[in-house]
C-alpha cells in the first residue's frame, strides 16, 4: 500500500547578514587606534629607550617595526578570532566562503597582501588605493579587493537564521 504523504521537516538555513562598507569603515578605524596605541606602547619606547634612531625614511627600523605590528595584528586576529578588536565591538566576523574561519592561505592573502596593496601607494601621506574598500559598498556580499582575492567575505555574528522545510 503506497501513500502520498511527503515528509517534511525543518532545519536552520543559514542566511548571512553582511557587513557594509560604512560599518567596517569605523571598525578600520577603530583597529587603527589600537595599533597606534600597540606601536606607542611597545615600538616607539623600544626605539628611544635604546637609543636606535627613529630615522624618518621609508625602511628605517621604526617604519619596518611598525608595519610589523600593523600587519602581525590583522594576520593574527583574524586567524585565531575571525575578528579584530573592531569587528568584535561592532559584531561583525569574517568568514570564508563555505561559512567557517578562513584558513592560513586566505588570512595571509586577505590580511598580508590585500592590505600592503591598500597601504602601499601613498600621496601626500594617505593611502591612495584603500578607494577599493568602497568596492565593498557595490557587491552583492559587500566583498572588497582583499575579500575577493581570499574568497571570505564579512558577516554580523549575529546573523539571522530561519528554519527551512525541506521534503524527505
């Protein structure tokens, strides 16, 4: 005897509220106060304490020691926590794109290349090319040149979740 029932059940979907530009714009800028305050706290006294010079060129060792610390912070946060200081104070995490942590290689391109391609060419001391962080404003993940490169993309944590009937 056969029946033409249909089993359903429901099961949580997974529906990613992105983050936009404008809030990971102030949380950059949040994360660039930490550091200044990182680089206050630590490089800035190491350098006068034991008389290096400061030297003010592009590969002096205050310049190199900085970026150091600029780039360590991003790589590492993003690894070990999927966020910065500023992501968490805004609630926003980054993910890969099968929704988990990103991995190493997509933590280095994202963190390490994305952001010396944003910070490298500078006029009159302000990074030109971070005018590709907009590009996140006109994606349907709200992705940037750096998520794109990486495959990851910035979601809020606490994204919306629905259930979903499925057919069994």
């Amino acid at each position: 005897m056969e029946t033409n029932e249909t089993n359903t059940i429901e099961r949580p979907a997974f529906l990613p509220h992105f983050g936009g530009f404008w809030i990971r714009a102030c949380a950059f800028l949040l994360d660039l106060l930490v550091i200044a305050a990182l680089n206050g706290l630590l490089i800035y006294p190491v350098f006068r304490l034991s008389g290096l010079e400061m030297g003010s060129g592009m590969f002096s060792g205050v310049n190199i020691a900085t970026a150091i610390v600029f780039f360590a912070y991003f790589i590492l946060m993003t690894k070990f926590f999927g966020q910065s200081l500023g992501k968490m104070i805004f609630g926003l995490r980054v993910i890969s794109k099968d929704g988990e942590r990103p991995g190493w290689i997509a933590v280095l391109i994202r963190e390490l290349a994305g952001r010396y391609i944003y910070t490298s060419i500078t006029f009159f001391g302000l990074p030109f090319l971070a005018i590709l962080y907009v590009v996140a404003a006109f994606t349907p993940k709200k992705q940037a040149i750096h998520d794109l490169f990486a495959d990851t993309t910035v979601i809020h944590e606490r994204t919306v979740v629905r259930a979903e009937t499925v057919k069994v």
